[in-house]
C-alpha cells in the first residue's frame, strides 16, 4: 500500500483486510479495487421446477464446501416453494465428503482449524436463536483423515435477520433458509442486506424474472442460474458492501483499472498567428 512503485492494488478478501487495504492505497494515491465479503441468496418461487432447484442450490451451496464468494449460502423459499426443503436435504446429506485428490469428493475440508471453529460456533448461534437444524455436519468423520477440518453439509431452516448467523458471512457448507410469502418480500430482505455480490431467481415466470431484475439491488444476478459469474468479456459487477473502488474485476473496467488514459491534441497548421481560444475552438 506505501511502495511508490505500485500504482493499482487489485485485492479480495475479508472486510477488515479489504477496507484497510482500500483505505491505505487510496490515502496514498493509488487506484484500489478491494472486493470483500458476501451473503448471496436464492429465491425459489413457487412455479419453479423443484428437482432443478434442489440439484442447483446443493451444488451452488455445498460445492468447494461454501468457500467462495459466489455461493448460495441463503435460500428464500416462498410460500409453497418451502415443500422442496425435505428434497433438499435428503440430496445434501447424499453428498460424499473428501480430499480433494481422492476420487468421488464432493465437499472438501475448510481451509484451516479456525475455519472450522468459526462456522460450528455460528451453527450453534443459530440453533440458540431459535433456528432448526434440519441437516448436522457438525462431528463429521472421513476415514483416512481424522485430523481434517470437516465440516459436512449442514441446512439451517426458520433463519432470521436479526440472528447473528445470518449476519456473518460463514464460508462454509451452510445453507441458511428463510421462508416468505412473495417476492417483493423476498427482494425487500435482500436489498436490507449490506452486500451485494450475487443472487439468484429460480422461476418459470418472465414477468417475476423480470421484476426480480430491475427490482433487486445486487450487481450480478441469475435467472435459473445459482452462481452467476459472468464470462470473461463481463466484469465481475458485485456491488454495495461487497467491493470498495469503482471500477470492477476483468472485462471493460478491467482494462481501464490497469491502464491510464491519454489524450494527445495536435495542430499542423504552417501559421504563427496567436490565438487565445482553446485549440478545438479555434478557426
């Protein structure tokens, strides 16, 4: 952040390390593109295919074992949509837990001790707090490993705002459902939330999707699609209090974040005549 020699700092990571980067390089007049935490959600409508629904919020929720900015880590079942959680849970808990290099693994270990710590400890919050533990990876067990830092699929239903593990970014595999009864509720409780990385709709319905679109206020949106990631030639657009700077990752703003640019004006005229108005005002 203080080297003369750097002009731009490209960063993600966590909030408190993210916003002093940000702060620092920026007080030091450097350009400074910082993207930090999330809490992505899912809306399941009512009319949406329920099997294609379970494959991908298992998938989106539980892959690289939650550890990554664009997963699923809360889904919004609304009204009737909640009929698909049993469904849910009986595909998570299917899911084979392993090293990475081992063939068949699915969900992988946390990344460190403390990882694993942190996301038991905000399980337990949220079963103190009047949440239901519809699936436990608390305890899990993979034979060759017993000192890995396992964690197993774990879904958490009747999740609240207000409640702590709801506020925290856990990175882990949880999955965290809430229940509504429309959509513009469900667009409400995502635009209270302070992030705005990525979400998702999953519904048969154009006029919700389009709705959903214009209505919600997170930078990269699915429709039928649980992580959202855009190609290469898009930029990474999360916004609100998931970045700090103004110009994304890859894509167009990319390449203006790495580059600076430069105007030249120029004037072949053979005169010497003096002329006080700007060049491009000049006859």
């Amino acid at each position: 952040c203080d080297s003369p020699h750097i002009k731009a700092i490209s960063f993600v990571g966590s909030d408190a390390a993210g916003s002093h980067v940000h702060h620092r390089g920026s007080a030091n007049g450097k350009r400074v593109q910082a993207n930090l935490g999330a809490q992505n959600h899912a809306v399941v409508l009512e009319d949406a295919d329920p099997q294609a629904v379970v494959s991908a919020l298992t998938a989106a929720a539980f892959g690289a074992a939650g550890q990554r900015c664009m997963a699923i880590s809360r889904v919004v079942l609304v009204g009737r949509a909640a009929a698909c959680l049993p469904e849910l849970v009986r595909k998570a808990s299917a899911l084979k837990l392993g090293a990475g290099l081992e063939p068949g693994s699915e969900v992988p270990p946390l990344n460190s001790k403390q990882a694993k710590e942190r996301v038991e400890r905000l399980i337990a919050s949220g079963v103190r707090d009047g949440a239901v533990c519809d699936l436990d990876g608390r305890n899990a067990v993979v034979e060759g490993y017993p000192n890995g830092n396992w964690v197993g699929p774990t879904i958490i239903s009747n999740v609240k705002p207000e409640m702590e593990l709801y506020k925290e970014e856990v990175f882990g595999p949880v999955l965290q459902v809430l229940t509504v009864d429309t959509l513009a509720e469900a667009i409400a409780l995502i635009n209270a939330n302070p992030y705005g990385n990525g979400t998702a709709l999953f519904t048969r319905s154009g006029a919700a999707s389009r709705k959903f679109q214009y209505e919600v206020n997170v930078g990269q949106i699915g429709i039928n699609l649980p992580i959202p990631v855009p190609l290469p030639m898009f930029s990474f657009t999360g916004s609100r209090g998931s970045i700090q700077g103004d110009l994304n990752f890859y894509g167009k703003a990319s390449v203006q974040f790495y580059t600076q640019w430069k105007t030249v004006t120029t004037s072949w005229k053979e005169d010497s005549v003096m002329n006080m108005s700007m060049p491009t005002m000049g006859k």
